[in-house]
C-alpha cells in the first residue's frame, strides 16, 4: 500500500489558496481515478483505491498545516508503513511559481506542515513533491498573507498547470518509482 498525502488548511477559506496545492493535487487525483473522498480517520479525509495492482490512500489533513504530522503519522503507524511508501505533495515559497519538485527525501525547506511530518515520523525518508508558488512582492512580511490568498489571473494559471503536473508525477511516483518521477517531472 502506497499512502500520498496533500497538505493544506482544510475549511472553504483556504480552498484554491497557494498553501493548499497540496489539497488541489490529491483531490485532482481522487477525481482523475474516481476514488471519493469518503472517509475520515485519522484527523484526515480519505480517499482510496487501486492504481495498477497498488492500494492506494489518498490524505488530506483536517488539522491546519503546521499540525499536518498529525494525521500523517498516524496513517503511517496504523498501516505500519515504511517511509519509503509515503509521498507527500505540498506548496513551497522557495521555488519559483509553477515549479514542481520532487525528491525522494530530506529536510522540509522551511515548509512548517513537512517540519511536523519529519517531527513525528523516525526519520526523512519519505518522497515529497514540492509547488512552486513564488514569493511576494514586497518581502516576507507578507507571507502568511499571500500563501492564504487564491492567486489570480496568470498565476492562478501557471498554479493549476503545476498543480497537474505534481499529480502526473505522484502517479509516475506510484507506477514507477522516485527515480523515474524526478528524472521526468524535474525541470
């Protein structure tokens, strides 16, 4: 079984902001193979079925980002999954917007919902798929603000053709491995 966690702020505030790519992305998923989001365990929306011969759980996080380790851990332990078998997808300031990222381990970047995953799970060995959103303009000040806004226009473009993009190689990710994904989905 492969779990595939989005992470975001869950509540009709947050929806299509920057911060939740993560959300966008899985719920592209379900939508794209049909799997509904019809379940809620472990502070989480679930979302499951097959992709080749795979099980597959989807997670969306219903606490808010900075307590994303939460629900992640807790999946983790229940399923006794092996990091290896955990693919995160989340937004990230640092690269630039419509970026899709994906390494198959290490540190969170700053990015605080990854920081309470590494926190509560025995190590970093997990894949994570990183969305380039940008920066504000005026300096990080406004970064709070601007990852809990929607963009808008040819941002909101570039968001959602990212977006695609991080669903495509968390499929990839599934069929094919961290290897293949990065060395297609890596630009």
């Amino acid at each position: 079984m492969k779990l595939i966690a989005g992470l975001g702020n869950p509540g009709m505030r947050y929806a299509r902001t920057r911060h939740n790519a993560g959300f966008d992305t899985v719920d592209l998923i379900a939508a794209r193979q049909g799997w509904r989001w019809d379940a809620h365990r472990f502070r989480a929306a679930l979302a499951s079925g097959t992709f080749g011969a795979e099980k597959v759980l989807l997670l969306k996080p219903q606490t808010y980002m900075n307590d994303s380790g939460l629900a992640v851990a807790e999946a983790v332990r229940f399923y006794k999954l092996p990091l290896a078998d955990l693919l995160v997808v989340c937004d990230d300031l640092d690269l630039p917007l419509g970026r899709v990222r994906l390494r198959p381990s290490g540190s969170a970047g700053g990015q605080h919902g990854l920081e309470d995953i590494i926190r509560r799970l025995p190590g970093t060995g997990f894949a994570r798929i990183k969305i380039g959103v940008g920066r504000p303009i005026h300096g990080r000040d406004e970064n709070v603000d601007f990852l809990l806004s929607p963009p808008r226009g040819d941002e909101r473009i570039a968001l959602d053709a990212a977006i695609e993009r991080a669903a495509e190689a968390a499929l990839c990710w599934l069929a094919e491995g961290a290897e293949a994904a990065m060395n297609r989905y890596n630009a």
